[in-house]
C-alpha cells in the first residue's frame, strides 16, 4: 500500500462556535480534540469534508 496518498489534517479552531453541520463533519474526519492530527486517505470524499470546514483545519501531505 506505498502508493496509496494520504493526508495529515489537524484541527486549529475549536468547532463550538460552528454551524452544526461543520460540527458533525469535523467529527466524522476523527479529529475529537484541539490540535489532533489524524491521517486520512487523499480522495474526493476526504478532500470534500475538508473543504467544507477548511478554517478549522491545517492541511499537510503526508
């Protein structure tokens, strides 16, 4: 599996103050904490929720 892409994604803002839609979404990417960082396969549907909540997360190439 070494040519499978992934991705880092860390959360920076904290989701309590966001619609509840990007709540759920930030949930559903595994990041449960501030400053957690998790590695997420680089596909369409990944790089769409990431999209959507973009100003909470730093985004990196893993």
């Amino acid at each position: 599996m070494a040519d499978t892409k992934t991705i880092k994604v860390t959360l920076v803002k904290s989701p309590i103050g966001a619609v509840p839609k990007h709540r759920a979404t930030v949930t559903a990417l595994g990041l449960t904490k501030m400053h957690k960082t998790v590695e997420l396969p680089d596909n369409a549907a990944t790089r769409g929720m990431i999209k959507q909540v973009s100003y909470m997360l730093k985004v990196e190439e893993a």
